[in-house]
C-alpha cells in the first residue's frame, strides 16, 4: 500500500475514534517512520530522514513506501554544478560583470559544502587621475569561494559559514567571509545570528581603496506561517576607515490570494544612521560609501508569486510612502536639515524546472534619493 492512500485510511479512522471520543491509533509497524521521514525530509532534515529510513528493514510492508522517500532523498543530496552570470549598472555610473562557477554537494547527510570560483569585471574602471592620487579603480578581480552548511539531524538548528578570497588587478588580496546561526526551536519562529565581513564592492572609491565593512546582528522572524511572514532585524556596522553604523527594520505580509496565484500585503518600516558623513561636497557624491544619516522610512509591500507547472514566477515591491534623512550637503557646512528622502525596491525572477536541472533569471531595481541601480542575473543549475 501506497503511503497517501495508507495515510488516508488512518485519517479516515483517526476522524472516527475521535468522533467516538477514542484517542486517535498509533500507525502500526514501521509505517511511524516513513511519516516522520517525509515530515522530515520536507523540512529539508535530510540526516534525520537519512536514520529514519534506515530502520526500516527490506522486508517491510513500508519499505517500498520508503524506497520513494529514500529516492527523493538521494535526489537532494546529489551534487550540483551551478553557474550565474550577473550584470551590475547604477547611475554613479559603474558597470560591473561578474561570473561564478562551482560545485554544492553533500559529504554527509547533515553537512552541505560549497566550491566556487569567481570573477568580477569593471568594464567602465576609472583610470588614475589627480582627484584620485594617481590610483585607478582595480578593473577585475578572480577569487574563489569556500562555503558550509551544517544542519543536525533534529536539531532544527542551520549553521553557515562562506569564505571568499580575490586578487585585484592592482596586485592586492582581499580576503571576506560570513557565519550565520538560524534556530527553529520556537516554531513558526526563526531565531538568527549573524557575522559577516564584507568588501564594498558599489563604488570607484570602494573598489580602489579596498574598504571593508564588518557587520554583526540578530532576527527574529517568522517564515509562511499560514501565509504570514516577517521579520525584525537590527545590526551593527563597523567599517574599515573608522566610521560606524546601526540599522534596525522591520516588515510583515498577510496572504490576501492563495493557491497557484498567490498575494501577500503588508507594510515594512527601516531606520539607519552613521557616526560620520563620507558625501564630498567637491562631487556632490557619498565617497568610498554610501553612509545614511538619520534616516527614516515605512511604506507597503506586496509578494505575489505564479506556479504554472514547472515554471514559477515571482515579484515583490517596496515603496516608501515617508522618508527623510539629514541632508549630507547642509551637514557638511555644519547645518542640521532633514529632506524627504526617495526609496522604492522592485524584484522579479522567474525559474524551470527541467527534471532535476533548473534555469533561473532574477531582477532588482532600488532607487533612492542618491543613486539608482539595476542588478540583473541568470543561473544554471545541473545534478551530476
């Protein structure tokens, strides 16, 4: 017997000893472990249903109900080789091209790890000039990428880390990485915690002065719960001339539409503020870093997604309705003003599933008082 039409037989007997006001039977045999295996296995526990599945003997009436879970299962860990090409443009300008290409497999049910070898290209770079004391904007880097994910068996517990190494053009060697906890133990809650040092890679004078940030924060957050979502976030930030800053947001979607078109609405709200102003006054510019000064803002968003067999679409937007922030130019002459501020988000992305390979493309445009960008992606995804 198949697991769905056992599972709707119990059911179905479950209802009625209810109904009668009996406790509802245990599933008998092994049958307990291939429904706590699918449960686990939907919940991406893949060493938990690893075990599960193997204390079901051959000869049991579940095991051929197993032998599709363990199938499935084998298909989540297989590796994978994925490749992403990724087009940068704002309005500073600053064009910027980047490639990766690289393995994700699994050694051990409950371990994940990631190869990856990177690419990175300025096609407008800035050459040396007198503004900039003789030193030209790096025009390509080549890395490499070294990631993990350890998630134990009943745990409910994630635990990342990424590395990623590059070598500029200009002859230096940077170095980044990340680390990220995320408990579940508190369902629908999600508990996260996290680190990062990331190298700024959205300006000329960013990229040429190699500048860092180093980032520490924690969420609390809830992820579709009967539709609904959320996050609170608050993080602090250090970066590597000396300034540093704080930024606090918080967001949260309602299901408005449900099945294979779905809709969610809600409202979000963003606060964030630096020690020191980086704008120069000579450019008229935020210079190597964009460093928000009081700033305040809500507004609504809107989630809708589009399930059309193997094709799935997506779209989000964020829209400011209030905003302000200090106004750089005036801070700069000693004057404190606020000035309304502008910000607007805009994704997009569609996927295929082409049995067990996966296309993607994805779409993001955010425009703010001081610059606009798009970011535009495609990745391929193949099981080896």
């Amino acid at each position: 017997m198949h697991l769905a039409a056992f599972a709707s037989c119990f059911v179905a007997a479950a209802a009625l000893a209810g109904a009668a006001g009996a406790a509802p039977r245990p599933l008998p045999g092994d049958w307990p472990h291939v429904a706590e295996a699918q449960e686990r296995l939907a919940a991406a526990d893949h060493a938990a249903a690893e075990a599960l599945l193997a204390r079901i003997p051959p000869e049991s009436e579940a095991a051929r109900d197993a032998g599709i879970l363990r199938g499935q299962l084998d298909a989540a860990l297989a590796p994978r080789l994925e490749l992403e090409t990724r087009a940068f443009v704002d309005t500073q300008p600053l064009d910027r091209w980047s490639q990766s290409a690289g393995l994700s497999f699994w050694p051990i049910a409950s371990l994940e790890l990631r190869l990856r070898a990177l690419g990175l290209g300025y096609p407008r770079a800035a050459g040396a000039t007198a503004e900039t004391r003789g030193r030209a904007t790096p025009a390509y880097a080549v890395g490499g990428l070294v990631g993990l994910l350890f998630r134990p068996a009943w745990a409910d517990l994630d635990v990342s880390a990424t590395g990623i190494g590059r070598v500029w053009s200009d002859g230096s060697a940077q170095v980044s990485g990340s680390g990220e906890i995320e408990g579940r133990w508190l369902s629908p809650l999600r508990l996260r915690a996290s680190a990062r040092r990331d190298e700024l890679l959205d300006t000329h004078a960013a990229i040429r002065e190699h500048v860092f940030v180093t980032a520490a924060g924690g969420a609390l957050a809830v992820a579709d719960w009967h539709g609904w979502s959320g996050e609170l976030r608050g993080e602090g930030r250090w970066y590597s001339d000396g300034n540093d800053g704080v930024l606090a947001y918080g967001w949260a979607v309602a299901p408005l539409l449900r099945g294979a078109l779905s809709l969610k609405a809600g409202w979000g709200a963003a606060w964030a503020d630096t020690s020191r102003s980086r704008w120069s006054l000579a450019t008229r510019t935020y210079a190597p870093y964009f460093t928000p000064l009081g700033l305040r803002r809500h507004g609504p968003i809107v989630v809708a997604a589009l399930s059309l067999g193997k094709l799935r679409l997506d779209a989000s937007g964020d829209v400011a309705v209030q905003g302000s922030e200090l106004d750089p130019a005036a801070l700069a002459w000693g004057v404190t003003s606020r000035v309304d501020s502008a910000y607007v988000d805009l994704r997009a992305g569609a996927s295929l599933d082409l049995g067990g390979a996966r296309v993607g493309v994805t779409y993001h445009h955010n425009h703010q008082l001081y610059y606009r960008f798009h970011d535009a992606a495609i990745r391929l995804e193949l099981p080896l």
